[in-house]
C-alpha cells in the first residue's frame, strides 16, 4: 500500500513540475508573438553581426573583444534555422521553462515539495525573467548553466558520485563565464562554499581542487586563444578591463554629471589649450575618490525594483543607432512606461520582502544553513561584481533564481506560521 501511496505522490509531483514547465513556455512564447522582427537594444545586434561573420567564416571576427559563448550560440541556430529572431525567442523560451524546472527541483530537494512548486511558479510568472527571454542577450543561457550548476552541488553529499557533480558544476560555471566575464565571481564563491563544508581536510581539498580545475578546462582554450591573438593574458574579453572600472578612465578630465554611468569628457569651444595631465598619485587618488562615491550607487542598483537604464537616453539616440547599424531596430521600446514600473515594483518588491523572511527561517532552522549559504554567495558576488561597472538589473537575472528560492522559502514558512502547520513542508523530502 505504501508503494502505491509513494508512487502517486511521485506521479502527482511530475505532474506538477511539466505544469510549471508548459506555463513558463507558454507566457514566453506568447510574449516573444508580441515583439516586433528587429532588435530593441544595440547589444543584441552586436551578438548576431558576429554570430553572422562565424556561420559565414567558420572563425570569429578579428576584431572580436566579447565573451564567445553566446555568439557561438546564436551562430549555432542560424545554421540551423537562418537569422530567424522568432525562432531564436522560442529557443530561449524553451531554455526560460528549462530554468523554470531547475528551479522547482532545487527547491524541492533543498526545502520538499511545497518550496519547489513556490520557486517554479514563480519565475514561470517572474516578469523580468520572461522579458529577457525574448531579448537577445546572454541572460538567460547564463542564468540556464548557473541553475544547473547548482543542481549539481546540491546533489546528495554522501554519494560517490558528488566528485563528478562537482566537476561537472566546475565545467558548467567555467561555461557562464565565457557567457559573461562577471559569472567568474560565481566560481570564487563556490570554491569558498566547498572549502568552508564539514568534512575533513583532504576531502575538501579533492573538491576544491576538482572543482577548480574543472572550471580551469572550461577556460583554458579561449584564454589560449586570446593570448595568442592580443599578446597578453586576456582570460575572457579583451575589453573587460575597460568594465571594470569605464567610469574611472580619464578620471580627472573635466566632465558632465549627467546620469549615473554616463558622463561625457568636455572642452570648452574655441578652447586648444590642452588639458594638463595629472600624477599617477593624483589619478589613483580621483579614482579611488570615484570609486568610493559611485561603488554603493551601483550596489543598490544592481537591486532596483524596476528597469530605470531601459534602451537609449531618448528618441534621438535611438534613430541615430538605427541609421548606423541597421533598418532593423526597432524604433520604439514601452519598457520604460508606468504599467512596467508599476508591474516591475509589485512583482520584485515581494520577493525581496520573502527573501527576507525566508533567510531568517533558514538561518533559525540551522540545517538549511548550506543551502543559504550558497544562495547568498551567489547573489552577492554578482551585486559586488557589477557594482563596479554598471548595476543594471539586466545583469541580476542570472541570480534572480536565488532571490526567488528564497522568497519561495519565506512564503511557505509564512504559511505555515499563519495556518499553524508542522513545518514538514520546510523539510527535505528526498522521496519526492
């Protein structure tokens, strides 16, 4: 009777995940028929310009200064479908659903059923998440490799088979960092989590070293690559190094204060009299000054409820793209309208507000302290990461999983607290 009864609930359990699935893809999709044939925002138009000159060489651009992975992946579906934006958008929506899954399965294995369905649905619903499926841009492969990732790492400790999930998580993480630079922190972090775990000194040596080395091979050939071709170590972009710090480079000209990120170097009209340099001490001093000012700015942006850096300044910039790139942007973008702010605030303001009571459910729990952990990490070292470039919500996405695995959390353990349940929902529920 009890392998009826376990079986049912399993059944139920699958049904419910394909659920989360299907309304994940569907909201996609129905959201990708809703966009326009043409690009919305410059980068992705970057992305298919190189992913175009690989299908037609069979080799990247020589003047190639970004991360490889997502162009290989575009150049991938056009040989396979043609510079098709709609197919693309569906691919993506498959890989948002994919996300959507991952999400309720780790969940599930890090606080039961009730969690995993929480997290699932909500980024199924999640608006930020749908909406960057249907952009062009490495968010959501990123986000995809990461969910995985961390699958992996919250397999089963005890199995013999958690050295090869850790290095698979390794190979995977290595993978998101030739989608985007900043994802490296993600590997610092992890191999910290690993280190800090109880067990003894050599296991956790062998993990670290397992872990790392299996990231190391994901970016060995590219670094190769790159230093063949720039004559230097270059481990991802050869541009990184100007994003790491964009604001501080020509610190102390004379410049516009204009919005956060975006000053522009000036000279007065008539003026020829050139501008003194200043001592490398007085460089570093401006910069450091700069640095100070602007490094919290771009923390708490990293965690704004509603996108405020959407598309170009104004309409101008926009024709002005448009004419010197190509007749296929789109000229006009309602992200940045009152309904998405409104929707924006109301759908990330609660998950922050979750998040919160889930941390300190898991926090006075004890036992879920790894998972938590692991989740804060990830979070915080993309926030520190970009809030030395450009905090923009669009580089949250990868993370936004964590925050929602939270909120998942704080929601069933206010449920429970309400309706005066055994917190059983709160337990790992390795049968399901």
């Amino acid at each position: 009777m009890s392998r009826k009864v376990n079986s049912a609930r399993l059944f139920c359990g699958r049904q419910v995940l394909f659920l989360i699935f299907l309304v994940a893809f569907i909201i996609r999709v129905v959201f990708a028929f809703t966009l326009k044939d043409g690009f919305y925002f410059s980068d992705e138009f970057d992305y298919t310009v190189i992913a175009r000159y690989f299908v037609e060489h069979g080799t990247l651009p020589e003047s190639f200064d970004r991360s490889p992975l997502f162009p290989l992946f575009l150049a991938g579906l056009f040989k396979l479908g043609g510079e098709n934006l709609f197919d693309i958008r569906i691919v993506q929506a498959v890989l948002g659903a994919i996300i959507a899954l991952q999400i309720a399965l780790i969940g599930r294995r890090v606080g039961g059923s009730a969690v995993g369905i929480v997290a699932g649905a909500l980024w199924a619903i999640y608006p930020m998440g749908i909406f960057m499926s249907g952009i062009l841009y490495p968010a959501i492969l990123l986000t995809s490799l990461m969910t995985s990732a961390v699958l992996c790492l919250l397999a089963k400790r005890d199995s013999p088979a958690y050295v090869a999930w850790v290095a698979l998580a390794g190979l995977l993480l290595g993978a998101g960092t030739l989608t985007k630079p900043m994802a490296f922190s993600s590997i610092v972090v992890v191999a910290l989590w690993l280190f800090a775990q109880r067990r003894s000194g050599r296991l956790r040596l062998l993990l670290v070293s397992i872990f790392l080395g299996s990231a190391l091979m994901s970016l060995l050939p590219w670094t190769l690559h790159n230093a063949v071709k720039h004559g230097g170590f270059v481990p991802v972009e050869a541009r990184s190094l100007d994003e790491l710090v964009p604001w501080a480079e020509n610190a102390t000209a004379p410049t516009i204060e204009g919005k956060r990120g975006q000053g522009q170097l000036i000279q007065a009209k008539g003026d020829s009299t050139p501008v003194a340099q200043p001592s490398a001490d007085s460089k570093l001093a401006v910069m450091l000054t700069r640095m100070a000012k602007r490094y919290p700015g771009e923390f708490v942006s990293f965690f704004e409820l509603y996108p405020t850096r959407v598309g170009f300044l104004n309409q101008a910039q926009r024709e002005q793209a448009r004419r010197k790139k190509t007749e296929r942007f789109v000229r006009y973008i309602p992200f940045g309208s009152d309904l998405v702010m409104a929707v924006s605030i109301f759908s990330v303001g609660p998950l922050y507000l979750f998040a919160v009571v889930g941390m300190a459910s898991m926090w006075r729990g004890r036992e879920k302290r790894r998972e938590l952990s692991l989740f804060v990490l990830l979070v915080m070292s993309f926030a520190l990461s970009y809030a030395i470039s450009w905090g923009k919500i669009r580089y949250r996405i990868p993370v936004d999983p964590y925050i929602i695995l939270l909120s998942a959390w704080g929601v069933v353990a206010f449920w429970n607290s309400v309706f005066k349940k055994e917190p059983t929902a709160l337990r790992r529920q390795d049968a399901a």
